[in-house]
C-alpha cells in the first residue's frame, strides 16, 4: 500500500531553477557567478538588480543555456539539459529571449523576424501570420510590419524583438533590460503586457533592469553583487513602509 509520504513532487511546467552556478572571466580572476542558486516558478515576475557587473546578464545567459559554466546546473520544468542540442531545443520549444540588443535580421520585415521562430514548429503559414499580427499588436507596432529593422529607431526595434520573443508561446521569458531602449509611453505598454503574460498566462518571467520602474512592477526581486544573490518581495516591502 503506498502512503502520501511516498509520493513524489514534480516541478511546475515553465519553473527555472539554477543550483551553485560558477561562472569566471579572465582565466578565472573575475568570478561573475559565485556559488549562486535562483528558482522562478509559473506566474511570478523576477527582477534582477544590482550594480554594473555584479553578474546580471552572465545569469540570464546561464538560465538560457547560452554560456558554459565552471560548475553548477539549470532545470526548466524539471528538465536538466546537459548538451547543446538539448538547450537549442528547450530554448525553441519553452524559452523567450529579450536581449539588450534586438539581433533582428536586416533583410526581414519586422513581420518576418517575428515570424522566423516559428518556421519549423508552425507548419500552418496562416497561422503564422496571425500570430504575427497578434503580437505586433500587443507590443504597438502593427504599422513596422513590412518595414525592414534598418529604418527603424531603437525603440521600434526593440518592440519587435520583444514581439519575435513570444512567437511560439514560451512557458519562460527571460528578458535583459526589455524597455532600456523605450520611451516612457511604450514602455508603460510593454509592462502592461509582461504583467498580464505572468498574471492571467502563468508566464515564468525574468527581467535584468537598472529601471526602479520596472523593478517595481514585478512580484519577486533578486538583488545581485559579487556573483552572489539574494531574494526580497516588493510588495511585502511596499506594504511595511
């Protein structure tokens, strides 16, 4: 007869955790990721804060997949990839990625970028381009769809990038400095969108920002120095003072 003890939690679909990350620069002097652990679950929204070079970025690039570390391990909904290919995959299938700069593709409309990542995964093109079309609304630039991303300022470029970012639906978004290149009107429409992504979607989402707005806007906040990291709530923080 089995008991409750015996049975087993899962992690939640779209939960990211990392465990004693180790990550160095400069043959080893400069230690970007001490040791550090982070875990973000469906429907929380994560600010990561602290000074120029306490390791931001290098993190975001960790929970990605993107760089090799020292030592240490990622899992995304329990799932531990170990190669490459197995991140190519995760990031295709679960993650989207907002980097500071866009990584648009100058030959490609706007449209065409945001359509790119589901090439592949989509088959149906009119689907597809209904997506396109969704997103590019959401994020206020149904009016770049057939421009190319050379004509465009930072901003708008961003904005798709942003949109390309949400293309096939990811459970987790990690997202560095998302409205660093946007006036306050658009990136009040980016935050609107994030918040409802994370609150009504359950959307696992991660943003690196300098931006004590933005920081605000968000649940959970991880505050990084020296590659280390610590937790606090800013709503807890925001109702006892």
């Amino acid at each position: 007869m089995t008991g409750a003890s015996s049975i087993r939690s899962f992690p939640p679909k779209g939960s990211i955790s990392a465990r004693d990350l180790v990550k160095t620069f400069n043959r080893g002097s400069t230690r970007a990721l001490d040791h550090l652990d982070f875990g973000a679950a469906p429907g929380e929204m994560t600010a990561v804060t602290g000074p120029s070079g306490s390791g931001k970025s290098t993190l975001l690039y960790a929970l990605a997949g993107l760089i090799d570390l020292e030592s240490g391990s990622v899992s995304v909904s329990g799932e531990t990839p170990r190669t490459h290919a197995e991140w190519t995959r995760m990031r295709q299938r679960h993650i989207g990625l907002i980097f500071q700069d866009d990584w648009l593709l100058p030959t490609l409309t706007c449209a065409q970028n945001v359509e790119l990542p589901m090439i592949g995964l989509e088959h149906n093109q009119k689907r597809r381009r209904e997506r396109v079309d969704e997103l590019l609304k959401r994020v206020n630039a149904s009016d770049l769809a057939d421009r190319t991303p050379a004509g465009l300022s930072g901003g708008e470029r961003q904005r798709v990038a942003i949109a390309r970012s949400l293309a096939n639906r990811p459970e987790i978004l990690l997202a560095d400095e998302p409205t660093g290149e946007l006036d306050s009107g658009n990136s009040q429409i980016v935050m609107d969108l994030l918040t409802t992504l994370s609150t009504r979607e359950k959307m696992t989402i991660v943003i690196v920002t300098h931006d004590p707005r933005v920081a605000r806007a968000c649940g959970r906040h991880f505050v990084l120095c020296d590659g280390k990291g610590t937790y606090s709530d800013l709503s807890s923080e925001t109702e006892a003072s």
